[in-house]
C-alpha cells in the first residue's frame, strides 16, 4: 500500500554534507512514523531519525547536533539532512513508514548507499 524510493546517498569527504529524500507513494495518509535506518558492515540495522506524524523528532545520539530529519506531507516526502559527515556515518540508509496505528504494514525502502572518506 506504501512506496518508499530513496534518493540521495553518493560518496562524500569527512566534514561535508549530504541529503538525502524519501519519496511516498501509495496509501500515504495511513502513515504515522516516517524515519531513517542505517546498517553499517558488520553491524545490525540501527535507527538514525523518525518523525511522526505531529512533528515529534527523535535522534539517536551518534547523530544528534549533525542531522536533521524534516517532514514535507505536501510532497509526501521525508529528508535527512546530513552535516559533518564522518567515516563512520557510511552505511546503507533506509527509509522507513510506520502505519500503525492507523493502519497496519511497516514498509521499507531499497536503501541508498552514503559512503565518507577521511
């Protein structure tokens, strides 16, 4: 019922910037949280931001001062915007909508890859 297609992610220097964007199609006014994973190698998949549908943020704390997650309903569009890069931030970054609880389904998209040089 919800597509998601991540846009953005390409290779960077240590202390540059990048944004990404997460495009929603589909059933869009059944989604509540919008957010952005990140699965680094060797490493389990880990939340990096989520927005809900009321505006309310959350950071995990390896990013918090550097990235910023906004919210466009009128384009159905999430982004992360992405400050101060360092090498640990390369990962696989995922785009996530949560429906619950206005709907069911949790959907995911493809992932787009940042990677950051030192």
């Amino acid at each position: 019922q919800v597509q998601l297609v991540e846009s953005g992610g390409g290779l960077v220097q240590a202390g540059g910037s990048l944004r990404l964007s997460c495009a929603a199609s589909g059933s869009i006014f059944s989604i509540n949280t919008m957010a952005w994973y990140r699965r680094a190698p060797g490493n389990e998949r880990e939340l990096v931001a989520a927005v809900n549908s009321g505006g309310t943020t959350h950071y995990a704390d390896a990013v918090k001062g550097r990235f910023t997650i906004s919210r466009d309903n009128a384009k159905n569009t999430i982004y992360l915007q992405m400050n101060s890069l360092k090498p640990e931030d390369t990962a696989v970054y995922y785009c996530n909508a949560d429906c619950h609880p206005y709907g069911p389904g949790d959907y995911w998209g493809q992932g787009t890859q940042v990677t950051v040089s030192s």
